[in-house]
C-alpha cells in the first residue's frame, strides 16, 4: 500500500508527524510526504524537531495569503504530485484549507482520503472560521475517518457519515508523551531567561482568523491589565508570524513589563513550557489539548470550541472575546486557590498515546480487504 500524507501547517505537522513515524515501522507500507507548505517557517520548525524529511514541498506560502490562494494553490500543486505517484490512499488532518483542498484533489481523482482528526463539531459555521466549513468539507470528501473521540465519532453519525469511522485517539498524545522532561533545558533565549520558580507564568497564544481584529485587540488589553495588576506573574506570549497577528500583539504590548512576546517556539520548547505554566491562554485548538493533559487550566478566547471534552471534564473555560471577561476570569484563577485547584487536575479525553498505532493497524487492515 502507498500513503501519501499532505499538510501544510504547524499544527497538521505535529499531528501527522507521529503518525508518519509509526508508518515507517511498516516496511509493507511506502510511505510519501508532500508539504503543501501553506505555513512556512512553523513548518519547518515542526520538520526539523520530528527529524522528518519530506518528499515534496510546494511551497504556497505568501506574505497576507488568502483562502481562495491557498486552496488554488494546493488544488493544483497537489494534481500533479497524485499523478506521479498515484498512491492508494491520501491521508489530510483537521480543518485547514491544506487539509480541504488535498482531500478536493484526490477527490477528483477517485482516490480515498483518510481524514485524520475527524469530526469535530461546532456545529457554527463561521466559528471557527473556515475550518468548521473545511472539516465538515473534508468528512465528506473522506472514505476513512479517524475519530478522536466517541463524541466526535456521534458528530459524524448525526451527519450520516456512518461507515469506515474509527475511534482512535489524538495523534497530537503520541507526539506529547515524549516532548516533556524534567531536566529540559530551553533553546528558546527569553525561556530561559523566565523565572519558572518565583513566578506564575502564563502561556498566550492567539491566532485565529475571526479573531483578528477587535476580538485580539481585546484579549491584548486583557492581558496588559493583568501584567499590570500582578506583580508575581509572568506572561510568555509567542506570537504567531502572520503579519496583522504581529501588528496588534506589538502595538499592545511591546514592553509592557511581565510580558514576554517571543517568536514562534519549537514544539519541544512549546510543550515544555506548557509544563511549567500556571495556565494558558489561548485561541488555540492543539493547545486546548495539551494543556489539560498536563493539569493546565486553558481559557479559551473564543465564543465556540469544537473540543468540549475537557470543557465537560472542568479544565477547559470557553470565556470569549471580550475584555472584561477574559479579564475577570483570568483574575478569578490568580486570586481564588479555589477555583484554580478546581481546574487544575489532570485530563486526557483526547486519547493515551497509541493513537498512531490504532490508525496504521486500520490502514493495515483496509489494505489486506483490497487485495
Ligand atoms: C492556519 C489555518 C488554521 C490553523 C493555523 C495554525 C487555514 C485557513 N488556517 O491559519 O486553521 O489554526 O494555520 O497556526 O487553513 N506566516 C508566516 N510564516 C509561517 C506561517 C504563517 O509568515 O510559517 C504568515 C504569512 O504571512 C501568512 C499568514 O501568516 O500569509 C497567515 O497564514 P495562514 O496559514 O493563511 O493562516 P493561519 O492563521 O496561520
Ligand atoms: N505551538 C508551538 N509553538 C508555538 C505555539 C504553538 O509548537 O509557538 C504548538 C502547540 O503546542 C500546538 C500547536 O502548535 O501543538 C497548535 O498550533 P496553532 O495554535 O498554531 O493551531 P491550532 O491548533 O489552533 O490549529
């Protein structure tokens, strides 16, 4: 059986390179990569800390890049790298629009896609946007999907999507169990400058598209009044590379004391810091994973999560997008022990770190019924 796997972004990358690494295991199964390339330098970093090489890359990536560009682009680099090497199976993760338009061109040319990480739900549209839309797009582009969860499994079920669903854990714990260590020294210059000990560190992160805009202007000055008001904590806020993200975060708080804006971290120095954070908060859909993993409580700056499993298990806090809010919670967990114990304990509902092994054993499986 030939796997062809495409991706483009960093969070697609941290997901599908743990897989990648158990199909190398698989001697009977040949095994490509194709990097859409929609991100470019998160990618890399992704890359590189997995020590995987890719096939091919085509490179998309430009400087304001919009959806339409992103989805020509890979619809037609992707066309001719099938052509060549016509796998049996193409295999796209999430909700990007890398995931969405590689799964439209297999599509096209009646090769079945397995969709890893399915059926997430919203249940909005617009939020998040659009990769509720390119999820739901890509589900119903795929044969195979793999299913984090029984409630994402349910998700698919309610939209008919009945045969070949698997539930199989998230692939972003395999990559997980391994990142964090006791002893880990930074690479990161300003990690290693925070003083993990004496303060309460608090992890930001903050991307999304319909949160660009007022929403991030929102959270920025949320965060500024808590740097302000709490002289024993810390923020670290590594901010994402694209340009109208960069714009607001510096405008707000370039130099505000106890907030650290550093750039995009390497997953092993993203993971643990999250280790050693107080708490996160974030846009984030991987981080909403994480975090609970290791005890954190999350603030989640969003109006909507289609990940409401550690929601339900009391880690996770959906708070929106407005200051006052985002504010007032995150005071809550400085001020009441409480409250932040109540949040504070250890959830893994996203799966137990075999999540590769249970998808590759599935391919194993389809590739024996086809022969
Ligand atoms: C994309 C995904 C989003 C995912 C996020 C993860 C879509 C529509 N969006 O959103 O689902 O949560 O990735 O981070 O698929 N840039 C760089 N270098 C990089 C990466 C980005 O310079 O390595 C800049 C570029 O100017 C680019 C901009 O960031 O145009 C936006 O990148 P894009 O992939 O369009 O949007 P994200 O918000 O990253
Ligand atoms: N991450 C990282 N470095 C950073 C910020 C995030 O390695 O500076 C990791 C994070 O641990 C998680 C993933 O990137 O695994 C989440 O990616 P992102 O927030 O960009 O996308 P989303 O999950 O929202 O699609």
């Amino acid at each position: 059986m030939k796997v062809l796997l495409v991706f483009g972004t960093r969070p697609e990358a941290i997901k599908m390179c743990p897989l990648i690494l158990e199909l190398k295991k698989h001697k009977e199964i040949e095994c490509k990569v194709c990097l859409t390339g929609q991100h470019r330098e998160m990618l890399r970093q992704v890359m590189d800390a997995f020590e995987i090489q890719e096939d091919y890359n085509l490179d998309i990536m430009r400087e304001h890049q919009t959806l339409t560009t992103i989805t020509t682009d890979v619809l037609i680099g992707i066309g001719d790298i099938l052509e060549q090497e016509k796998p049996d199976i193409v295999l796209v993760h999430g909700d990007t629009t890398t995931s969405f338009a590689a799964a439209l061109a297999a599509f096209y040319r009646q090769i079945p896609v397995g969709h890893v990480e399915a059926g997430l739900r919203t249940g909005n549209i617009y939020s998040p946007f659009p990769e509720e839309m390119n999820r739901l797009l890509t589900g119903r582009l795929a044969t195979y999907h793999f299913a984090p969860t029984k409630r994402n499994e349910e998700n698919l079920q309610r939209e008919n999507v009945v045969n070949h669903v698997y539930v199989t854990g998230n692939t972003v714990m395999d990559a997980f169990k391994t990142t964090v260590t006791s002893e880990y020294e930074f690479h990161d210059s300003c990690l290693k400058e925070v003083d993990y000990k004496n303060k309460r560190v608090i992890t930001v992160t903050a991307h999304r598209r319909e949160n660009l805009g007022i929403p991030l202007q929102n959270i920025c000055y949320a965060i500024k009044r808590l740097a302000e008001e709490y002289t024993d904590i810390e923020f670290v806020y590594p901010v994402h590379l694209n340009p109208v993200v960069r714009e607001t975060a510096y405008a707000i708080l370039e130099n505000i004391p106890r907030v650290k804006l550093v750039e995009p971290l390497d997953v092993l120095d993203m993971h643990n810091l999250l280790a050693r954070s107080y708490m996160v908060m974030t846009d984030s859909g991987g981080l909403q994973e994480e975090a609970p993993f290791l005890g954190k409580p999350v603030l989640v700056m969003r109006t909507e999560t289609e990940r409401p499993e550690a929601v339900d298990a009391g880690t996770v806090k959906v708070v929106g997008v407005d200051q006052e809010k985002i504010y007032c919670t995150a005071k809550l967990l400085l001020d009441e022990s409480d409250e932040y114990l109540k949040m504070a304990h250890a959830v893994s509902p996203y799966g137990d770190g075999h999540a590769s092994e249970r998808i590759v054993n599935i391919l194993e499986k389809i590739s024996m019924n086809r022969e």
